[in-house]
C-alpha cells in the first residue's frame, strides 16, 4: 500500500471512502511482490495494480463490495489447469491479496510518512483469528508506534520489534509470530511493509559514461549523487539529472557521507590517484555493491595496488571489476545500462544469465534472507 502512498494520502486529504487490496504472500511466478496494491475510492476511480492485469477486474470489484459492507477479506488467486482462462494468474503464480477498507486508524499517518519519504513500516495481520485481520500497526525508526493491532499485550510489543527489524534493511515482507507475541502458541502472519528514503546511488567520476548512468539510476529509484575532484566537470549542466552533485576528493566524500546497505558505489574515474583511497575504503564498508570501471589490464594493475595498501582478498571479492555485466556495450548509455543490469542482479540474487534455455525462476526475492521468521522479502 505504501508504493502509492502520496496518491492515497490525497484521498484521505479529500475524504474520500475507500479500500485497498494489498498483495500479502505470492507463490511460484508473479508479477508482483508483496506490498503491491490497487486502491479503488466509492466512485470507482481505481490506483495501483496487485498483478499486472491478470487478476485487477476481481480486484476491483472486491475493493467496490469492502467499502460497501466494511469487511476485511483475503482472497487467493491462482492459475487451474481446468480453468486457465478465467480469473487466475495466467503466468502460473498464486498471490494471496487483503482487502481492506480504510477508515481512519494508523493508516492516514503511514500515508503521510511513506509520502514525506520518512522512515516507517506498517505491519497487519493478515493471517490469524478472524477480530485481528487487517488490524494495523505503525512504527517509527527509534521502535515507538501508534495503533494496535489487538488481542494480547505482548503482540504489539513483539509485532513492533519485527517490523522495525525489517525497516532497519529497507525491506517488506511477512513475519510470523505466536498470537500472544511468543515465538511459540498459535501463529499470527503479519505483513510489514518498509516505508525508506530512496537508496543511494553515488557516481564517482564525472565523465560522459557518468551522465548515462544517472539517468538510469534515477529511473530505478536511487538518489543519485555524483562525485569528482575537477570543478569544471562536476556541474549540474553536465548532469542535470543528479540529486546532488560534490566537488571534491572522492574518498574524502566517501569518508564523510551517509551510507547503508541499500547504497551502490560506482567508481568510474578509472584513475589510479582516485581510485586507490576511494576503494580502499569503499571495500570496508557495509554497501550493497562496489564496482569500478577499467580495461582489464586497468583492473589487474587497480588490484595489485589494492594490495599494497592493505586490502585483503576478501575484501577484494567484494569489487565488482571491470564494472558491469556483459553485454557487449560501447555507449555511454549502454555501459549504464550493463551497470545497472549488475546492480539488479547483485540486489535479488539474479544470475546475469539469459532466461532463454535456462531453467532458473524468473523472480528472485533477494540474494540472502534472515534465517528463520522472515517468510518473505520484496
């Protein structure tokens, strides 16, 4: 729900009625994660999409009858060999998809955050004792939070210290715990869903390739920021697209700025000077992807002087080098295009191969998931 919170959040300004279907759990081959959701108001006008177009019309049509009679409902829809052209996911997947009428509550304040670009995660039972189903709880960064979810006290507690694991790594997904908020007893499905500021992707090297991939990192959503030493180069005129563009050595930058494990590192400057400093530190820290651009004789020459400086092999595993996947590029915009085709890959856990042929799943939930609770990430 929160991927269309600033449109939502205008309608609850507006005091509009309205429901919203929420893809809680997906099975097999879906076009949609979890979090994904259609809203539809009471004069049918209809935001979002939980698959693409396979299942929307049920949807919708779900969504019109939860405004109506004020019921939360879950629905599975899935493809019959039987029945393969009626309502069902034609792609062979099953969703599970909430439905659930919005009136008040936490759900105006988890609009709000998602659409200021703040920090939270909204957890609802969506599988549990029938008076809990779609009950909702918001919490905030530092763990405090507003609603409830109900039934024992200790759900609550238990159901905040989940959600706020899940907001620490920007992720969204379902967490299962016992109904009085033990690990054990009757289990209780929450979906939680990640509200976080856009990832960072930081350009270091402000060349013509550079300008090529921020246009491409804006499209998948990162703040972009691009990074290098010369002041002739680094302009906003050269990159109108960037967020934020910094004059100045590149790994003093990197020393002093914010980063976490959604950031990607781009090293582009293919210049020794730069490049040692910046992936000596680059590679000590906990980011998403370290890649640096070079010819392969640049890239043997780079690791070498890594390793003068002191940094390990294991370390040295983490570099992505030469940078991006192949795909035969030669343009500034096709090398930012094999760039952010790693990156992808890198994110969920994708191979990099071609699908055709291969007998891999299309989707991929990510390349590692936290043992135990977590039943789902997107």
């Amino acid at each position: 729900m929160l991927d269309i919170a600033e449109e939502l959040g205008q309608w609850v300004e507006q005091g509009r009625d309205f429901a919203v279907a929420t893809v809680v759990a997906v099975s097999g081959s879906a076009p949609r994660q979890p979090g994904a959701a259609l809203a539809v108001d009471r004069d049918g006008t209809a935001i979002g999409s939980v698959s693409g177009g396979c299942v929307e019309g049920a949807v919708y049509e779900l969504c019109r009858q939860a405004i109506e009679d004020g019921d939360t409902v879950l629905e599975r829809f899935g493809y019959s060999d039987e029945d393969a052209f009626a309502v069902g996911l034609t792609c062979g997947g099953v969703i599970d998809v909430l439905v659930t009428p919005v009136r008040g509550g936490v759900f105006p304040a988890a609009l709000a955050a998602a659409a200021r670009g703040e920090s939270a995660a909204l957890a609802r039972v969506v599988d549990g004792p029938a008076d809990l189903m779609g009950s909702a709880l918001l919490v905030r960064p530092d763990g405090s939070h507003e609603g409830g979810l109900g039934g024992h006290p200790g759900l609550d507690r238990t159901a905040a210290a989940e959600a706020r694991a899940l907001l620490d790594a920007g992720r969204t997904g379902t967490v299962t715990i016992g109904e009085e908020g033990a690990r054990c007893g009757r289990p209780l499905t929450l979906l939680v869903e990640s509200s976080v500021p856009a990832p960072r992707m930081i350009v270091f090297g402000a060349i013509d390739f550079a300008s090529a991939l921020v246009r491409v990192g804006k499209f998948l959503g990162y703040h972009v920021t691009v990074c290098d030493a010369r002041p002739v180069f680094a302009t906003a005129a050269r990159f109108p697209d960037a967020d934020e563009i910094v004059v100045g050595w590149p790994h003093e930058y990197l020393e002093a700025t914010r980063v976490d494990a959604r950031t990607v590192l781009c090293v582009l400057t293919h210049d020794a000077k730069f490049d040692i400093p910046l992936l000596r530190h680059a590679l000590r820290l906990p980011v998403a992807y370290v890649g640096a651009m070079g010819s392969r004789r640049t890239h043997e020459d780079r690791n070498r002087r890594l390793r003068e400086v002191g940094v390990t092999e294991l370390e040295l595993a983490r570099l992505r080098s030469p940078i991006g996947l192949d795909l035969g590029a030669r343009t500034p915009e096709e090398t930012a295009l094999s760039i952010a085709a790693e990156i992808v890959a890198a994110r969920r856990g994708g191979s990099g191969a071609s699908l055709t042929g291969a007998h891999t799943p299309i989707h991929h939930d990510g390349p590692s998931t936290p043992a135990g609770r977590i039943d789902s990430v997107a």
